[in-house]
C-alpha cells in the first residue's frame, strides 16, 4: 500500500511544471539523517550534559529542554477523539482533526452570529474551545522536547514517553488522527473547512528530525517505524490530491511556502526523498521568484494588518525550507532570479533598518512590532551569509544567548 501511495504520489508531483531550478546536487538516503535540526549543535548539548557544565550559554539551553521533557514525562496522552463539539459544527468523525478560523468572529449584527466575520490579524479567544489544536500543538511540542533530551542524555525515558505520545496520537485505532485535514480552520455558518487550515499542521515540520532522533531508542520498533511513515505517505498523498491541500498549495503567500515545508517535511518522513528534494528544486524558487520584490519587500505580507509579523514569519519559514533544501543538496541561500527577485539574503536586509525604527515601517502593525520570529531568520541568516549588516543586526538583536533552544539547535554550524 505505502509503495502504491508513494508511486501515486511521484506521478501527481510531476504533473507540475518544473519552474527555476535551484542549484543541485546530488543526493542519497540516509534513514539516520537530520534535514532541520543540526548534528553539530546536538553534539555540544550532550556534551554539557555529560560534563554537568550547566553554568554555560549551551549548558542552559540543555537545562531548557530537559525541564520541558520532565514536564512532558508527566503529561497525559495527547488525542483529538475526545473533542465532543466538533461533530455540531459539521465534523462527524471524532478522529478528524477540527479547528475554526483564528481571525473569525461573531457577527455582532446577527441573532447567532452567523455567519462569522474576519477581522484580519485579531485572534478569536474562544477558537480554543472548539479546536483540536491544543492537543496537535501539545503533542508536537511534548514529542520534540523528548527526543530531543532522549539525543542529548541518552535516558530512555524520554524515547519511551515520546514513543507512547506518538503511538496514541497517530497509530492506536481507538485514538489516532485521521491523515486528513478536511476540517481545519472552518469559518462558522461559511463551511466546515479550508485548505488554509493546513497550516495547523506546520510543527510536523520538526517531527520528522524527532522520529530519526528516536529511531535508535529500544522503545522505538519497527512497528512505530513502518506505521508512521505509512501515516505520512497518506497525509502527503491527502495533500497533493484533495480540494483543500490543492487550495493551499496555490496560495502565493506564507500559505503557500508552508505548505512546501510540510509537504517536504512528510514526504521525508514517508522516505520519498526524491519527491521532497524536487519540491525544493521547483517549487519553492518559483515561490521566492513570486513573493520577494528586487529590493526585499514582500507585498502579499506587507497588506496584512500585522504586516511586520507576516513578513517576518514567512521569511522564516523560507529560512528552514532553504536548511532542509540545503542538507538535500540544494542552495536556496544564493538564489536570485534574472530579474533581481527572489533572494533570501535581500529580504533580510530590507527588514533590518526597521527592526527598532517602527515609525519608519509604512505598512499596518496593529500587534506588537517584535517578533520572535525575527530572532530566528537574523541568527540564521547571520551564519548563513557573510555580511556585516546581517552579522550586526543579530548580534545586537538576536545574540545567541537569547535564542529558544528550539531556535539554537537549527542554525548551521560555519
């Protein structure tokens, strides 16, 4: 069955036209690679660990990621089939997954509320109380934290209880996900679903490095190995042929570059490399052609209300699909196409002058102008390339002792 996904799947990614290519080399598979987190990195904190050296910038950051993996070991398994309101807002399978539309609210012109209406960039409160996101977003946050104090420590624990979390969620019958997302982000009183909503899912871009990472555990078998690659070659499969995941593909904004970075993220997860290097050698140089401006704007994110947030998000997640495309052999750090547009490098240096000057920025901010994605793509970019005013933006505004630990562990090594 997985073979035949995989096959299917091959022909329906070659049915888009391959549009400017990236620069490629050649590549092999290596069930024990990490394509996101960085070995090197990984390596320091199991040394401050085995040293006890918790005094240092390195020994603190482990210190963070086994406090949050004790935390986890205490934690109840994360499920979606216990959520009793989804099925009256048009989600009958409790193994769907079920979220409404964060920028939704009742229309406070109509008796019921409906249909609901967008305030672009104001988070609706009460989506927490119909949404499966809490536990999709523990369970990703639990299962990264453990495997990554599993790599570092060594103790078993932390696979054992990364392991369970993973089995209720994604394989157990009683309680496992369905491999869709046929109902994610539903506006009330509009639909019961949108391919926008794929986005839910972006932290399975980190669980493909969380699964290699438990691969050497005892706890995990081949049992774990085999169901979780065939649950993401049928989320991939879903992804590429259902409505909402070709909505979602055809977005030309974050939506979109999101989409890339799961879709890769799954297929490597599902052992398509072939299919997830081809994404990246395609798709997503057609997208940074499209988005980034010769001169670094980024309009599509500009005209949101929360535009510093949106520029900034999206070009760090264009940063870690160039860290998977780059463990894959290609370089999207120095891509630039004919025309000027394009390039990674460019955008970071449009946003650098209004990082501390918001009464600069012309375009509407209505939360708040720092962004913790903002940290990311400086340090990443800072060790990327080889540029003064890159290197004096991080160092001023995203020095290496102020990164998460989940920040820290992607940067690349020089």
């Amino acid at each position: 069955m997985q073979k035949l996904l995989i096959s299917a799947l091959s022909l329906l990614l070659a049915l888009g036209a391959p549009i400017a290519k990236a620069e490629l080399a050649p590549t092999t598979s290596d069930s024990g690679k990490l394509y996101l987190f960085q070995s090197g990195r990984l390596d320091c904190l199991e040394k401050v660990v085995t040293e006890k050296d918790f005094q240092s910038a390195e020994g603190k950051l482990a210190q963070g990621i086994l406090h949050e993996a004790d935390r986890a070991l205490t934690r109840p398994s994360f499920t979606i089939v216990n959520n009793k309101l989804k099925r009256s807002m048009g989600a009958p399978n409790p193994h769907d997954y079920f979220s409404t539309a964060p920028y939704y609210w009742p229309d406070p012109k109509k008796p019921n509320g409906l249909p609901y209406i967008r305030r672009d960039g104001e988070h609706n409160p009460s989506r927490k109380l119909f949404s499966d996101d809490r536990q999709l977003t523990g369970m990703i946050e639990a299962v990264v934290n453990l495997s990554l104090a599993y790599r570092i420590t060594g103790d078993e624990k932390y696979a054992s209880s990364a392991t369970c979390f993973l089995r209720t969620f994604f394989l157990d019958p009683k309680t496992r996900m369905n491999p869709n997302m046929n109902h994610s982000q539903a506006i009330p009183g509009v639909n019961t679903g949108r391919g926008i909503g794929i986005i839910d899912t972006l932290g399975f871009h980190e669980l493909t490095d969380s699964i290699t990472l438990l691969s050497s555990s005892s706890a995990w078998d081949a049992k774990d190995s085999s169901g979780m690659q065939q649950w993401f070659c049928q989320y991939a499969h879903w992804m590429v042929t259902s409505k909402n995941g070709k909505d979602e593909r055809s977005w030309p904004n974050n939506h979109g570059v999101t989409y890339d970075l799961q879709l890769v993220s799954v297929l490597i997860a599902s052992g398509n490399l072939k299919e997830a290097t081809k994404i990246l050698a395609t798709s997503l140089p057609a997208r940074m052609d499209s988005q980034i401006r010769a001169d670094g704007q980024m309009p599509l994110e500009e005209e949101r209300r929360t535009s510093w947030h949106y520029c900034s998000m999206n070009l760090k997640y264009l940063c870690r699909n160039a860290l998977v495309a780059q463990n894959l052999g290609i370089n999207l750090w120095n891509h630039v196409a004919p025309n000027g547009t394009g390039s990674i490098k460019q955008a970071m240096l449009f946003l650098i002058p209004f990082i501390d000057h918001r009464e600069k920025w012309k375009f509407t901010e209505i939360s708040s102008f720092t962004s913790k994605e903002t940290a990311s793509w400086l340090s990443i970019g800072a060790n990327v390339y080889n540029n003064a005013i890159i290197k004096e933006a991080q160092r001023v505004y995203a020095p290496m002792n102020s990164l998460t630990a989940r920040e820290w562990i992607v940067i690349p090594l020089k």
